[in-house]
C-alpha cells in the first residue's frame, strides 16, 4: 500500500512512493495464521521494510547497468478491492478527521507574528487515502499488478499442492477477459514467487528445508524463498519495537452501543455532501447519473454562512445520509478488520526475525523481480521496434507525421481510439512506465514522449494528458525539467478537467505538480494550480487545497500574508460545510492573527463569530466564549440589534460552560468592562458618624481629590508626629488612606480589624444595547494569620459545604448596591463597603454580579469582573523600564485599635469677614483601650483659638519686652508651636479614656479679606506601644470650607489732635459694605492694645452720625452701605512697663489694653460672651499680635523677623451684626483689628496692599525714635506755621488741621454732636 506519511519525504521521495512497483500477495490459511500471530497480516509484515536497504541494479535493452537507490515496492493484496463511493467517501473524510498537529511555529511575516502548524498531517493522510482509493485505469499501468507473492506455510504437509492452488486462482485471475480487479501488467507473463514462511519457535526447520527444497525443484531456484520469523513465543514481552505503527491503516471497530464522541465528523446530511468526488470509470451504477446533474449544482458564496437545507442535500448528487454511509458494510479486503486494530504488532518476532525480512525484500527484488523487469523490458522494446511506424491505416498516419492537434474545450471526452493490449502505443506507455517505476528517468522520458505524439496524433486525448503528466515526472526526477516540463503537468491538468472531465485524475496531477513546482520554488504557480481545483463538488478537497494555496503565498517573496489570510478563511468556510469542525477553527484562528487590530472591525467580527460557533459545536466553550467577548468588546461597529445577539449567545455559552464543568466556578464577564485606573480603596478612615446638631468630621471621603492638599496634610502631619514624639529621633512617612491611581500604594496597605474598608470602581458599557447588573457583591479571598484561606468564591459553588460559607459570611461583611442598570455605552461608579471580623491578609479580585441583557432580562449569567494588578513606575526609578506593582487591591488587615471619633457642633457655610464662631469639638474613644496623647495641628493658627491651649507668649509679644536677638531659638520648633495643640492634657492621665467623650471650645475666625476660606484641622492621637505594629498613631481630618462675606470696612488714623497739649487721637471710619439689604451693623466697643497709651474715656467724639438710624437690635446701628466716623482721644500712660520677668500673656494683656463702648447692641453683651475675651491668652488678639512663620521660611529670615520688633499700637473693635438671610436672619459677632505704626498714617482692616505695608515696615528712617510708638520728628511743634490753631476753635481745645496727611479737617457741630468744653 501506498505510504505517504509519517516521515518528512521531499518531493522526488513522494512521486518514487507514489508509483512504486506493485507487487501482489496471495497467502495460504495457514501461513496467514502466522502472520497474526503478530496481529499482522503478511502485506503489513512486510511494509516497515519494503524499501530495499541496499542499491538495485538492471539492464536496459541496450545492455546499460542502471543503479536503482531506494526502491520501494508496493505490496498489495490481490483480493484487496478500492471502495465503492460511499465507503471512499467516509475514508477520506475519516482521514482529515483523525488527523491533527498542535504543534505551531512562530513566524513573523511583515510585522506579523503567525503560529502555523509545523506540518500538515491531515492533509498527508487525504493524498495518502486519495490516491488509495483510485481505482487503476487502463491508460495508464502504474497501479497494474507486476508481479504475484505466493505465501506458503513451512508447517504445511502439502506445500507443493498448496502451492499450485494459489497459482491456479492467481492464473484465473490473469486469464479473464475483459480484464477484471486486479489488473495485471503482463498478464501472459506474469512473475510468481513462493514465500514459505518458518515458525522458529515451532516448526521443525529440516522439515521445512525439504518442504523448500521441493517447491525450488518444482518451480525453479530463482522463485522460492524461505523467511524464519516467530521466534519468541507470543505469551513473552515484544523483543522489537513497533515498526508498523505507523505504516498501518484499519477501521478501529466500532460500539454502536456508545455515543459518538467525534464532533469533527459528519452527523447530518449536510456535513456529509462535503466529500471527495471519486472516480466515475469501472464504478458501480451509483454515479451513472452523476452527469446529468452537474448544471443543477447551485453556486454559494464562499463566505456565505448558510448551508444546504435538507431537501437539497439529500437530493444532491453526493448526498448521503449519515445513517447510510454509518451503515456501510465494510469490505474485509479495504480493512483488516479481523485483526485488533490496538493490539501490539510483532509480539513473536525477534530482531534476527526483522533482519530476516529485510533480507527477503531484498533478495526477492535483485533474484526474482528485477531480472524479470528486465525480460519485460526486452519484450516491450522488441515490440515496440518491430511495430514503429506501421499506423492503423494510410489515414492516421498522415495524420500523426503532419498534423499536430490539441485537445480544445468541445472535445469528446471519450478516447477516440480503443487499443489493444498488444498496441505499439501502449507498449511504449508501459515501458516507460517500467523504466519510471525503476529509476531510469531518462528512458522513460523518452518513452513518454513518443507516446505523447502518439496519443495526441489519435486525438486519445485521456491517454494523451497521462503521457504528459509522466512525461513531466520523467524531466523533474531526472533534474532536468524546465520551463516547458512544467508546462507538460499544466496542459496534462487541463486537458484531464476540461476534455475528459476526469476530476479525480485532474486532483492528482495537481498534487503532483504541487510537489515539483515547490522544489523549484514557484510557490505563486503553486497556488494558482491549487486554487483551480476548488469547486462545489467536493468541499473537504476545495478546503485542502486552498489551505495548500494559503501557504504558498506566505513563501512567496515577497509573502503575500493578506493573501494569505483570505484564502486560509475561504479553507476554513469550506471546512465547515464538510463537516471539518477542527480544522474550520483552526483556519479561521490562524486568519485572525492576520485581520486582528487592523481597523477591520467587520472582517474580525465575522472571523471571531465563525470561531466561536465552531468552538461552541466543538464543546470548546472557553475558547467559543472568548470569541463571543470579543464581539462586545469597546469600539464595535455592530448595530445594537446584532450586538444584542452576540450578549445572548455569549451569556448561553457561558452557562453551558459552567454546567458542564462546574469546577471552573465563576467566570469573568466580557461585559461590563472595569475601568481599571478608576479603583479607589480607602482604609482606616471611620464611617462619619455624629449626634445631631453635631456634624462628624468631614475625615477622607472615598471621592476625595488628594491631589492639592495632600503637601499640606503630610506637612501638619510631620510637624504633629514630631511634636508627639518630643525629638525621638525617626523616619517621617506620611499616612496613606486613600489609594488611587494618582497615588498607587507602593508598600501593603493596612486596616483596622472591625473597620470599613471603601471601594469604588467604575463599570462602562461599552455596546449600544442595555445591560443589567444584580446581586452584586465583591469578590475576595482573605489569608489568616494561620495561612488558612477563606474565598467568599465558595458561597456561589453548589458543591462547597455549609460550614465554610458559614465561616467566609463571618469573616467579612460586605455592603453595596444591590442592582444597576447601564445604559449603552454608559458609565456607573460602585461603591463598596468592606467591614473585616478577623485578621490576616486581604486581596481583593473582582466583583461577582449576574448581567443580563436589559432586552432580555430572564437570561442571565453570574461571574465576575476581574481587577488586574497595575504596574507603575515609581518617580524615583533610575530608568524607564523599572516598574513596580501596585498594592492596593492587597490589605493587610490588623487587629483592633484604639478609634477616636471627633464632631463639631455647625458653622456657617457663609460667614462675615472677622466673624468669631464658637464650635464645641467633641471627643469620643470608640475603642477599648484609652488614649494617651491628642494633639491637634493646624495650617492657618491665626483663624483657631482654643480654651485649653498652652498659654505661651508669643515671640512677636516677647520682643517687646526684651530684645531676643541672642536668644537661641529653634525655627522648626517654634514653628510647630505656632501650628501645634495638645488637647486634654492630664499629667498623669490618659487624655481620653476607653468609650470617654469629652468636649473642648473652640473659636473659628473668618479672615477679614472676601472670598473663599480653607480651614484644615488634623487630630492625631497615638496608641499603645505594639512590637511591630505597622500603625503607631491614628489620625483624623476635618476640613471647612466657607465662603466670607465683606461686611465691616475700618481705618483709624493716628493724629495730634491738640498742639499745644500734644495730646494725640485717633480718627476712626467705619463702614458697612455688606451687599445684603437689611444687614444690621452695631459697634459694640472700641479697644486699644498699646504700651504706652490708653483710651480716654472722656473724649468720644462721634462724627457724621446722620446714617447712624436704629436697628432691630440696638438704637444705634449702620445700615447697608453706610458709613460712621468718631475720634477718641489718647492719654499717655502714667508708668513706663517694667516687669523683673516676664509676665503672663493675661498679665500683659490687662495692663496694655483700654476699652470704651462705642454704639453698643442690645445684646452686646450676650455676644461677647459667645467669644473669648481679648484680655485672655486665648484671645484673638494674642493670634493677632502673634507672627506666624511660613513652614518654608529660612533660618536668615525667622533670625530677622524675630529680632525686628517694630513698636505699634493695636486698635481692636468688636462688632456684631444683624444678617439677613433667605432662610432668616442670623446674628453675628466680631473683631477688627487695625495696626498703628506711625503718626499721621492711615491703618486699615481689611489691611492695606501687602506692598505698602511692608515698605512702611521695613522704611528706616533717622529722625524717628524707633522705641516708641507714634514717633513726632524733631521740633516739629516748634514750627508754628505747621500747627496754627483755627480762628474759631477753642484756645486750648481745637481740631488741627494736617496739610500733610489729612487736609484741613473742619469738625462741624451739630445736634447731635456732644462737645466736651472745659469748665
């Protein structure tokens, strides 16, 4: 039998293989009982060593030796009979089905990287079982029988009788006329050899010798061979490996009591019209009306989805149902099947028994075979001689010697001539097939030319397009084919489809062709040829071949891999309709590889489709669902009808998936996808939580922007965790809360057993149809200190038990939403709350939700939204390609701790400039443990005040005491001072004790400049001391963010108001700039913070007080948008400060400070009972009078600041305010401070441009004495003409006018101006 497969043969190997001598075998009963003693039959025996191993050689009729290397004969069974039609049919099928290779190589054609198959079994076996089949036609004799092995038993007591029985039937089947299966070469001449097989191990070997010598006696020397094989006994262990493995083709014997498991084979009729046509001449009546009904074929696109129906399929000409072909009774003589097909072969031979047959193959060929080869030659040249030019009739020769036609389109495609046996046409066709068969190219090249004049000359044209096709066989194997051999293959090919219409013929020229135009690299021809051989007829033989054709265009130069692409999903369409699931998925696979991220959205949809249908009939629901996602995934340009269906088909292939194999548990979603950079994880913040009216602390929201504020968070932070620590010297790393993709967590977050974990992450729908999602939940897998793991997976597994999901629903408890429905191309956050109930290791994986499309709302499919890991590339990595991972979906999850919740009683999310608001904080312990220390830090201390802060005096109010520039001060420790509060200070006692709440006071002061206000409180409290704890200190944040309001405009003005007294006064001008009608402005007092002068209580002058009108809440009030000016006089102060040390801030503040009221409210007092009165410590005014350091100030600068005291006088005035409002009016109260530095100049509150303030500051100017406040040039009051009094004015009581600074002042007295006239 013909062998094809199982090694890498080239080109000259396939075609030697293919036309080797055919040798016939005819075996006794009992030498075939031997032979399956090895399960073997003896043409199997024989076929691992049927090529000879040594060089052959014969003469010609010239008497020339030719060497004949590797000859291979072809051993066949004379009663072995090619299959009827629709047992061909299944063969071939069976053949490609059987066939696979997942074995790929990587090649990278044009950018593209393709895995291709190392090779192409499936398609080997087809050709090997395609050229099987063939029936051997008469205008050729390569498939004729040359020659007869009559196989005798050494056992047999009448061997020599024996003997001559198989020479009769061999000679009957010789005889018979017309010539019947099998055909013989030279049937009046053929050579018969007797084989008498010796079993070593039983058989008595002098016995068999004289059984031997009997039949040499009889039937010549030079014919008889003796071959020992059987020396082990078939109980023992096999000596010799299995050399016929792969040499043998068998049915495997089928269950009809089991289901077929094979999803590759046909299982309806239209799978199995998709089958090889097979030859139409010495064929049964079956195919006899083929013919008439070739015009009826109907032509499908070859992309075209759509498959025959029924109807059609049965009533086509190579339909057949799959019951039938199933049913087909196998004939003995196509396959062995008495035989096991799995048993092991060759259990009774030895290795002396394989070198035994080795040894006859090759005696047999050089004693026997080829001698009478070389008769047959002598007799066909002799014949062919003695008949040269002696024509058939005057006519035929003329014609043959002066006409030269060629076969055209219209030609009958039956032979116009009938040879006979004895023909000098076919005597020359069959001696260049015996010089082909035997190596001697040349000849038969010769030969096969002559017989192509010949044939072409009697128009016989079948017999023409054979002799053509072995003439260009004769030119490659002999290395000299040219241009013009090959184009003897392309006119055989054509004159066999066009003229005789002998498809089967046309397939094998072309496989043949395939193989020569490969050697010579004409892989473009190779193609060509390949794609002309597809048609309707045979979809398995179309699918081969235009794999074939595929592959030649990627060897092309240069490779054409669209080409490629195309062709390779046209074998894969063609596939499909034959019923070739396996290799359909296959082709359309290796086409996408090409198609993929090429912008050929429809091209990919239509690949990725046929693949996951192909998968899903192919029980791969993995690899069908992936395709499925595919389809849905973002950027489709599928309508929303279409991509409806691709979601419905995908959610049924994943529930077909998961029940069938249930171990998988949950599978990942193709939809929605998880906008991976959006997943936000907060840990360690507390759930806000308060009693109303108190409002929690707004602490770090899960939707918080860390971006801007975080430097000054991590900075208070760093100057509270240096304060706590009292100069311990250590590393400072900021606490991390919150984890996004702005701020990846580079080391293992951790959190509190007990306390929630947020998370949020945002879903997109990225097709045009609804989905819906439900029982959402998150997915998680929790590691215990004791490396048990716990999978809240479990919970949705049927097969789990119930003591683990009881044991997984105490260990985390999980909140969030239970529902949502996306809208196409959509986008919705989650938000989730994780509370842990034990310690260890958390990583959280995905969420776990049910979609369903939101048009069809009762399929559903329950599986998860992965998370994936983030690489990131830290700043400080050195090069580009350093990355990291990010950690925030792994918590390490610690054991409980001490929780402080703090609250405030509500502020004004609208307050007026200078507004004091008085909150209560409340301090609650949460855990079981007291805490120790609470310290609370601030970024803007001028705008806090605390009842209970630490009463140390500012270095600003220091420096008017003494001079500090010698004093060694520490800049960041005065800084931290300034910024730094410690709360609940007990010696001796925890600050706040285990579920103790405690309340402090707390005054918050809106800046005097309009517009939007920041104010950042950070809490800090430490925990006990744990050996390795990663969290040594907690903290809690709480931001306000209001919006000020202009309400009150002051300046003063510090002039001499009486010359000759030197008495000074200050001119104050208050104005109410409030925007809202209705707002009610009262100045309660007036106060004046100097070291050398107070107010005089006597002398209150208030001018232009026509605006001044009553108010709801005092007689005495300013409207909106007006204005109030009045001058209090200065009394210098009787003693100059003199404090042996330095005194208390209070102390300092009551000796420094004078009041007076001024157009007080009726609750004026009530109001100022709500703020801290300036005279305390913990006053406004100590903010004030304090000069806060920037955190980035210089070690030069905090030096200079701190030595350059300039002396000022500080005039306070407290206010309070009726505020109309929509939901009502709101009272309020205030402070405005304005600094005086020099006479005549003008302060302001809200200040003055920071410009002018620092340049009047830092001014140096000699004249002035620097140690006092209000300095006057020298003699200044000496000049007369500077301070002339006005003619009308009191001689020691009167108003001078400043030309300098103020202009003439006329002071006008009216009604309700009271003057203060001396007695």
């Amino acid at each position: 039998m013909l062998h094809l497969t199982g090694q890498s043969y080239n080109a000259r190997d396939i075609i030697r293989n293919i036309f080797s001598p055919l040798i016939g075998v005819l075996s006794s009963p009992q030498a075939d009982e031997i032979c399956h003693r090895n399960n073997l039959s003896f043409v199997e025996l024989l076929q691992p060593f049927a090529k000879l191993p040594n060089d052959a050689h014969f003469r010609d009729v010239s008497g020339t030796s030719v060497s004949v290397r590797g000859l291979r004969l072809n051993f066949c069974d004379v009663d072995w009979r090619p299959p009827q039609t629709i047992l061909a049919r299944k063969m071939l099928n069976e053949s490609v089905t059987n066939a696979h290779n997942d074995k790929t190589r990587l090649a990278t054609i044009a950018g593209i990287d393709l895995e291709l198959p190392t090779s192409e079994p499936w398609f080997e076996q087809w050709r090997e079982t395609f050229l099987t089949v063939q029936f051997p036609a008469d205008h050729e004799f390569t498939r004729h029988l040359l020659s007869c092995l009559l196989v005798l038993s050494s056992a047999d007591p009448q061997i020599v009788e024996t003997a001559h029985k198989l020479g009769q039937r061999v000679q009957q089947m010789q005889s018979i006329t017309p010539q019947k299966l099998p055909k013989w070469f030279h049937p009046t001449e053929v050579l018969n050899s007797y084989v008498v097989l010796h079993e070593a191990s039983q058989g008595d070997l002098s016995k068999a010798q004289q059984g031997f010598e009997l039949l040499k006696s009889t039937f010549g020397d030079s014919k008889c061979f003796l071959v020992s094989i059987n020396s082990m006994d078939s109980q023992g262990a096999a000596e010799v490996p299995d050399h016929w493995a792969t040499f043998i083709k068998r049915q495997p014997k089928s269950d009809p009591n089991l289901p077929s498991t094979d999803l590759s084979a046909p299982k309806s009729p239209q799978e199995a019209v998709s089958v090889i046509s097979m030859p139409a001449m010495q064929m049964s009546q079956l195919l006899e009306g083929v013919s008439a009904q070739d015009s009826d074929l109907a032509m499908l696109h070859p992309l075209s989805p759509m498959q025959e129906s029924a109807t059609e399929a049965i009533n086509s000409k190579f339909s057949i149902s799959s019951e039938s072909i199933a049913s087909q009774t196998i004939n003995p003589n196509v396959w062995g099947n008495e035989l096991e097909a799995d048993a092991p072969h060759g259990g009774c031979l030895t290795s002396r028994d394989i070198d035994n047959l080795r040894h006859f193959v090759q005696d047999y060929a050089v004693r026997a075979l080829i001698p009478y080869i070389e008769h047959l030659v002598a007799i066909l040249a002799e014949g062919v001689t003695n008949k040269k030019g002696v024509s058939k009739s005057l006519l035929s020769a003329t014609k043959r010697w002066f006409v030269t036609s060629k076969p055209g389109a219209g030609a009958n495609n039956q032979n116009a001539v009938i040879y006979t046996n004895e023909s000098a046409e076919l005597q020359t066709r069959k001696l260049g097939d015996l010089y082909f068969m035997f190596g001697h190219y040349n000849l038969a090249f010769q030969s096969y030319h002559q017989a192509k004049r010949d044939f072409n000359a009697d128009s016989a044209w079948q017999y023409y397009a054979g002799a053509l096709e072995m003439a260009a066989l004769s030119a490659f194997m002999l290395g000299t084919a040219q241009r013009k051999t090959y184009d003897y293959m392309e006119d055989a090919i054509v004159c066999y489809l066009t003229v005789c219409k002998l498809q089967q013929f046309a397939t094998r020229a072309t496989l043949l062709s395939m193989e020569c135009l490969k050697t010579a690299r004409l892989y473009s021809e190779v193609a060509k040829q390949l794609i002309r051989m597809t048609n309707e007829e045979s979809d398995l033989r179309s699918a081969l071949l235009l794999e074939q054709a595929a592959y030649c265009f990627l060897v092309t130069q240069p490779p054409m891999h669209r080409k490629y692409a195309f062709h390779i999903v046209l074998a894969g369409n063609r596939y499909s309709r034959a019923g070739q699931r396996k290799h359909a998925y296959r082709c359309y696979r290796q086409a996408y590889q090409v198609f993929q991220k090429r912008e050929w959205s429809l091209a990919e949809d239509h690949i990725q489709y046929t693949v996951a249908k192909q998968a899903y009939m192919l029980k791969q629901l993995e690899e069908a669902s992936r395709s499925f996602a595919h389809l849905l995934r973002p950027g489709s340009l599928q309508s929303a009808q279409q991509q409806t269906s691709f979601l419905k088909e995908y959610i049924q292939t994943q529930n077909e998936l998961v029940k069938r194999s249930p171990e998988l548990g949950l599978l990942p979603h193709a939809l929605p996808q998880v906008v991976q950079s959006s997943v936000r994880v907060l840990t360690l913040v507390q759930s806000p939580s308060a009693v109303a009216p108190h409002v929690p602390a707004t602490n770090i929201d899960i939707n918080s922007n860390l971006t801007a504020d975080e430097p000054i968070w991590n900075k208070i932070e760093e100057m509270l965790v240096i304060t706590a620590a009292n100069n311990k010297p250590f590393v400072f790393k900021p606490s991390r809360y919150l984890y996004t993709k702005q701020q990846p967590a580079l080391e293992t977050p951790v959190a509190v057993q007990g306390e929630p974990i947020e998370l949020a992450v945002t879903l997109s729908n990225s097709v045009q149809c609804r989905i819906a999602l439900s029982e959402i939940d998150l997915l998680w897998k929790l590691t215990l200190d004791n490396d048990e793991v716990l999978s809240n997976a479990c919970t949705y597994e049927e097969s789990s038990d119930s003591a683990n999901k009881i044991a997984v629903g105490a260990a985390i408890k999980t909140s969030c939403m239970a529902s949502i429905k996306l809208a196409e191309q959509a986008e919705e956050t989650l938000h989730f709350k994780l509370t842990p109930k034990l310690t260890g290791r958390l990583s959280i994986l995905g969420v776990v939700c049910r979609v369903a499309a939101g048009a069809d709302p009762a399929a559903s499919l329950l599986g998860t939204l992965q998370f994936e890991t983030q690489k990131i590339r830290p700043h400080n990595a050195k090069q580009s390609s350093q990355t990291v991972m990010d950690n925030r979906l792994t918590i390490k999850l610690v054991p409980q701790l001490p929780a402080m919740n703090v609250s405030f009683t509500p502020v004004p999310n609208r307050l007026l400039a200078g507004e004091i608001v008085p909150v209560h904080v409340t301090l609650r312990n949460m855990g079981i443990a007291p805490i120790e220390e609470i310290y609370l830090g601030c970024d803007n201390p001028r705008c806090v005040s605390l009842l209970d802060q630490h009463s140390q005096m500012p270095l600003a109010m220091m420096s008017s005491l003494r001079n500090l520039s010698n004093d060694k001060l520490v800049k960041d420790k005065e800084i931290r001072g300034q910024r730094v509060y410690r709360l609940l200070n007990r010696p001796g006692l925890a600050a706040l004790d285990a579920q103790q709440v405690q309340t402090i006071s707390l005054w918050v002061q809106a800046p005097h400049q309009a517009g939007p206000f920041t104010l950042r409180l950070l809490f800090y409290y430490s925990l006990p001391t744990v050996a390795n704890s990663p969290i040594k200190y907690r903290l809690v944040r709480h931001i306000w963010q209001l919006q000020v309001e202009s309400c009150l405009q002051a300046d003063s003005t510090c002039v001499v108001s009486n010359a000759v007294t030197n008495e000074l006064g200050l001119d104050v001008n208050v104005r109410n700039q409030h925007a809202v009608e209705g707002t009610e402005v009262y100045i309660n007092s007036i106060s004046l913070y100097s070291t050398e002068f107070k107010l005089n209580p006597d002398r209150l002058h208030i001018m232009n007080s026509m605006g001044v009108s009553p108010g709801q809440a005092g007689a005495q009030c300013l409207k909106s948008s007006i204005c109030c000016n009045f001058q209090c006089r200065l009394l210098e102060k009787e003693t100059q400060e003199e404090y042996k040390d330095i005194p208390s801030i209070k102390t300092l503040l009551h000796s420094r400070l004078s009041h007076l009221k001024i157009l007080p409210a009726q609750h004026a007092q009530q109001v100022e009972q709500h703020m801290p009165p300036i005279h305390d410590p913990h006053s406004f005014l100590t903010n004030e009078e304090t000069v806060y350091f920037n955190t980035n100030i210089s070690t030069e600068e905090f030096n200079a600041s701190v030595a350059d005291y300039v002396p000022h006088a500080t005039l306070v005035l407290s206010w309070s305010a009726l505020v109309a409002r929509e939901e009502g009016q709101r009272l309020a109260c205030g402070l405005h401070f304005i600094k005086l530095y020099k006479l005549f100049e003008t302060g302001h509150c809200p200040a003055a441009p920071t410009a002018s303030f620092l340049r009047r500051r830092h001014s140096s100017d000699d004249t002035l004495d620097n140690r006092r406040e209000f300095p006057l040039p020298e003699g200044a009051l000496n000049n007369e003409d500077a301070w002339q009094p006005l003619a009308d004015a009191d001689e020691e009581d009167y108003w001078e006018p400043n030309e300098n600074y103020v202009g003439q002042r006329c002071l006008l007295e009216d009604e309700s101006f009271v003057m203060a006239v001396k007695a």
